[in-house]
C-alpha cells in the first residue's frame, strides 16, 4: 500500500492508461508501491517522496513540469527564493536516487516485471517492462560481467601495452641521452718555494689526472702560475670561460705537507672558496683525493666513478723521488 499523503497529483481524466509502450499506469503505481515497501528504501523517506513526485508527475502527463526548481520546493520543502544554483540538494539526492534503484534492481527484487529509472541527466523517469532491458541496456543501469575467459585475454592485453609502453621509454632514453653542460675548471700550477717547484707540479698533475676522473666534469691547464700573473691574466682567462680557476700554493717541511687550495672566479680572480689542508708525505694519496673531493663538492658535481683515486697510488709518485726530494 502507498503512503498517505504522497505527492501524487491529481489523474488527468485524458492522461491515458499505457503511458509507454507494454507499460501501464496500473502496473507502474504497483511497482512504485513494491519499491518504497523495500527494506532498501524503508529508512528513506526523502528519497520515497522524491520518487513518488517525479513517477505521479510523469504518470499525469506533467513531465515537462518536473524540474529541479520543483522538486527542490515540492518535495524538499525550500521556499520561493530556492536558488538551485547556490543549492545542490535535488542534485545530490537524485544521484542518491539512482543508486538506491540500482541496489533495488540488483538484489532479489530484480525479477520484478515493471522497471523504474531516472537515467542521468534527466528528472524525468522511465519505465519499461523487464523483458525489454536485455533490448534497451542505455534505460537501465545493469552490470555486466565479463567471462573469465574474456577477462584474462583483456588483462593479458593491457600487461602487453605497459611493457611495451616500458620497452620504448627505455630505448629512447638510452639511444637519446640527455646532453647536459659540464663544468670547466682551469687549474693553475700551484706555487711554493722554487727547489720545490717539480714536486708542486707533480702534485697538481696527479690531482688534474683525480678530477678527470669524475666524469661530470672538464678539466684543462694553465701554464702561468696565477700569484704571479695579474690583472691580464684574468682577462685572457675569461675568454676561455671556464667556470673556476684551481689555483694554490704547497709546502714541503720535515716530511710533512701544507696545502692552501682556492676556487677563483675566471672574471677578476675573487676567491670563490679557500681550505688548507696537511697531511705527511706517506698520506700524499688521500690528501690528494680529499682535495679533489672538496673541489667537485664545490662545482656542485660529484663523481659519477667511484672511488676516485690517486693516478699513482700503486706505486710512489715520481715527483717524490725526483731531484728536489732531498729538499725537506
């Protein structure tokens, strides 16, 4: 039995009994009854008058009177100055709507003859027998589930697309490697006492052949000692445009090492960074790393080869042994 009071408009005398094809007026009230007495729709009595106002509207021929400004004031109470635009409540509760008829028409109630929709973007609903849903599936929202068959070859399909899809990002990568810029570093001959001018030169070598290493980073000569070589200098060197200059000073004491290393900027010779460091003669190999270390550090590079080792650390350095070693 409907409700009392339900918001069901007066029957227009010329409304007439089949309001759709093979769907009468007498069989779709009787399907409205069936589904506000559901336990789906038995605590939601919003969504009750809701239905009931749309299915009587349509049902006495004043379908094209069913709008949100309507329903937000016929069913849901809002007053004259009900704005749909600033309130959503007909939109929210139709989409409530459809998914409680759905839930209706999934569960047992299913093999009812008589189906009522509210298809998206409408307020109008429809009806149709049950028989004709296998020919109209647009009308009623019914789920479909593949073969399991059908499901592992979609599967096996998408997991074919994903690995090619990897397949190419990879080779393009790969074959199309990104160029990016290198920083370059000119390094000056380190200066310090003149009878130990070979062993400083032996020991900028070896620490040019540690920054080459890095791979990330380029590395080229000066043959002027930049102390000595003033403001001229550092005019000729910016037309190189490296991005620092090496440059620094060694000396030799008692079997100990003293070293005073500075980035330059190529422009004016400012001091971009200055560290010293000391070390004995048999510590050459990692004073020499740990150096190269700063210097990439400082670049704001670091070394894609690692670790970074000393040119000659298998054997000793020759400028060790050479004609200045006696000058302790």
């Amino acid at each position: 039995m409907r409700k009392e009071g339900r918001l069901a408009g007066t029957r227009d005398p010329t409304t007439p009994d089949s309001v759709e094809p093979n769907v009468s007026r007498i069989a779709v009230e009787a399907q409205l009854d069936r589904i506000l007495a559901s336990r789906i729709f038995a605590h939601s009595e919003n969504l009750g008058r809701f239905l009931q106002f749309v299915v009587a509207s349509k049902l006495d021929g004043r379908a094209n009177q069913v709008k949100e400004y309507s329903i937000g004031v016929e069913v849901f109470g809002r007053g004259a100055g009900f704005d749909p635009k600033e309130d959503t409540i007909v939109r929210v509760q139709a989409r409530n709507l459809r998914s409680k008829l759905c839930a209706y028409y999934e569960s047992a109630a299913r093999r009812d003859e008589i189906r009522i929709d509210l298809p998206k973007g409408t307020y109008v609903p429809v009806f149709h027998a049950a028989a004709e849903t296998s020919l109209t599936p647009s009308l009623a929202p019914v789920t479909t589930v593949a073969p399991p068959r059908r499901l592992r070859s979609v599967h096996l399909l998408i997991g074919c697309v994903v690995l090619a899809g990897a397949v190419a990002v990879y080779w393009f990568t790969q074959r199309s490697p990104v160029e990016v810029k290198q920083p370059l570093i000119l390094i000056a001959p380190f200066s310090g006492d003149s009878n130990q001018q070979y062993f400083a030169n032996g020991f900028v070598s070896d620490l040019a052949s540690i920054l080459s290493q890095a791979g990330n980073l380029q590395t080229t000569r000066l043959n002027t000692v930049v102390s000595t070589g003033g403001p001229d200098l550092f005019k000729r060197i910016s037309k190189v445009r490296p991005d620092a200059v090496l440059a620094g000073t060694i000396a030799r004491v008692k079997g100990s090492l003293h070293v005073a290393v500075q980035l330059l900027r190529p422009e004016d010779g400012a001091a971009l960074w200055r560290a010293d460091y000391s070390s004995s003669e048999s510590g050459i190999f990692d004073l020499q790393e740990e150096i190269a270390r700063s210097v990439l550090r400082q670049m704001h590079v670091g070394p894609q080869k690692a670790p970074l080792r000393a040119t000659h650390r298998a054997k000793s350095p020759g400028f060790l042994m050479g004609k200045d070693a006696g000058a302790r």
